[in-house]
C-alpha cells in the first residue's frame, strides 16, 4: 500500500497496478546470422534494416569467426545510443567430433545454422536469416507468423521456387525435399522449443529421433548425395515430417529468381517484397542492379529521420535505370512495402520508434 497522501483513494489499486507494470518483462524478437570471410559490411546492413523499422526491441545473436568479432563490436557499439537493440557475439562452434565435416559443407560455417537450438538452450523462438537479406517491413510483421502455427509446426520457410519450370530440387536433386519445389532456408523462423522437444520421422531407423541425435546420421548418409547443404538436409527433415513446416509465402523471401526470367512471385506483385534476399552476390555485382539499388541505399542510410525520410526518391531514380533487366521491369514492388515501413515509422509516437 502506498501512503494516501500519494495516490488517493484508489490507493489499493494503483499500488497493484505498478507492481503489475514494473514486473511485465519486455519481449524482445530474438534474431541470428551467422557471418565468415567478407559478410560483415553484408551483415552490418541487414542488422540496420532491422532495426530502422522494427517496433519491439531486438536480440541479435550473432556468429562469427573470431577475426570478426572485434569489428562487430566496434559498430553495433556505436548504434547503442538507440536503445532498440541487445546484442550477443558467438564464436562459429560445431560438434567436436565433426567438426572439420560440419565447416566445410556447402559453405564455410553456413551449417551453423543447423546447430542453434541445441546452442541457444534458452532461446524459446529464434528468426534466423542468411547475411544477404533486407528487410523492407518492421521483423514485428514475420515475427507475428509464430502465433499462426498450429499445434504441430516448429518453423518456417518459403518455397525455393514458384516455378517448377526453373526449380532445382524437382529437376536435379538427388534426395527428398519438402512439397513440389523444396524450401529455402535464408529465412527460417523457428519454435526452437518444440524443435528440441519433437522426435522426427527418417529414413534411417524405424526410431524417431531428436534434432540433436538425426544432424549427423543424415549427414553421412546424403554427403554425397547433396549440393547445397545444410539447406539440402532441413529438405529432407521436412519431407519425412512435412506436417511440422508452416510454408510462408515468397515475399517473404525474395530471391532473384522471382523475377530473372520474368515475375512469378504474385504475393510480391499484389503486396510488394517484405524481405529482399540477394543471395549469389548480387548486391556486389551488376548483374541485378535492382537488388543493388536496394542494397546500397540501405548500407549508406543512416538512422537519422532525415535521412531514412529522404531514401525513397533518389532510390526510385536508380530503379529506373535498372528497366533493361526483367527484375528493374517490375521496379516498383521493391519499393512498395519500403515506402509504407517509412511512412509507418514516422506516423508512429516518437517512443516507439
């Protein structure tokens, strides 16, 4: 009880109802990439885009070589002053015992990724996403999937092509792999609680077997048998137990085959792309100069409101320039959903930006 001479008659409640606010825990959207070699200026961008339009405070769980962490720090301790963000920086570790195996698949450290809900034990749900991704909507919206989950989903992810036509798995790969197409795993959300909790269905025992027990039997078994790694595996973890994958749809995960031969991403045509994904290097180079528009107006934005205010129009007039490509075409669904994260970011109260 407080003193009546401070809250009055409705002492009682007033005095609950601090206790009640002071007690409720902020929820923090918990996100992981891992980064090796050149990714740090790749990875520092997405981290940015993050945050400019994200409305919950962030944690950012990010693995990295050891040569990295020191420039990691550097930066993400100057962004402090935004108070929107905590941060944790993790050496690139893998079962000893195969370590060596594990490093080398597909690309260096990317099977990482594979081994974050047996490292981050008290992490409940986690959005993981590869170093090349943007994003162009609050994380808050793909963050809010989890509550679409039925009983029986642990992750998401979006197909590998809409386009049968030019997808790989159902032309060329030499495993299973989840539905028509197979999956992409550059942006994976995950219950990682259920994950740990689940036993999963396989081709190598009558026994289901835990997320920990069935990496590595899987591993040996498909080693040969797979190209793009650890990607290849969750494929085929999904198509034994395709109940347990809630599919999202390709503007979620925006690649440049959605539009390389023409668009056949429809989500990203009615509504625009949420999450750009550049992945084969094309923010580096000039065979999608969409996609590097995009990229290098975000590495060079600051978080001044001025700043993010005044992206869009110098940005539209590099799109323009990118119509000789099929992806530049179709310009203007790169910008859609950006445009509405702007304005939606200054239409908010200033204590929730």
């Amino acid at each position: 009880m407080l003193p009546s001479d401070v809250c009055g008659m409705n002492c009682f409640w007033e005095a609950a109802l601090r206790y009640n606010l002071k007690i409720q825990p902020v929820e923090r959207m918990h996100l992981a990439v891992v980064a090796c070699g050149e990714r740090l200026e790749e990875t520092i961008t997405m981290l940015k885009s993050a945050i400019i339009f994200s409305i919950k405070p962030l944690q950012f769980h990010i693995f990295a070589e050891d040569q990295l962490h020191d420039s990691f720090k550097g930066i993400l301790d100057s962004w402090s002053f935004l108070q929107t963000f905590n941060y944790s920086l993790y050496p690139i570790t893998f079962p000893s015992e195969n370590a060596a195996e594990w490093k080398k698949l597909f690309k260096p450290c990317a099977s990482q990724r594979l081994f974050l809900p047996l490292i981050l034990k008290e992490v409940d749900s986690l959005l993981y996403v590869d170093t090349d991704i943007l994003f162009l909507r609050p994380v808050d919206d793909i963050w809010c999937l989890l509550k679409k989950f039925n009983s029986t989903q642990i992750a998401a992810m979006a197909p590998e092509h809409e386009e049968p036509r030019i997808g790989w798995y159902n032309r060329f790969a030499r495993h299973p792999y989840y539905g028509k197409t197979g999956v992409n795993s550059g942006v994976m959300l995950m219950n990682m609680t259920r994950m740990r909790r689940k036993y999963f269905k396989n081709d190598m025992t009558t026994v289901r077997l835990r997320w920990g027990d069935i990496l590595m039997p899987l591993l040996k078994k498909y080693k040969l048998n797979i190209t793009w790694g650890d990607q290849d595996l969750l494929n085929i973890i999904f198509f034994h137990n395709p109940e347990s994958l809630f599919v999202f749809p390709c503007h979620w995960n925006y690649r440049p085959d959605h539009c390389i031969y023409g668009s056949n991403c429809q989500e990203a045509e009615e509504e625009g792309i949420f999450i750009l994904h550049g992945n084969r290097g094309v923010y580096h180079d000039d065979k999608q100069p969409a996609f590097r528009a995009i990229y290098e107006a975000l590495r060079n934005c600051s978080f001044e409101d001025d700043d993010i205010r005044s992206l869009l129009k110098p940005l539209e007039l590099e799109l323009q320039k990118t119509v000789h490509t099929y992806c530049g075409k179709i310009y203007k669904i790169f910008v859609k959903q950006l445009a509405k994260s702007i304005r939606d970011r200054f239409d908010r109260p200033p204590k929730e930006r």
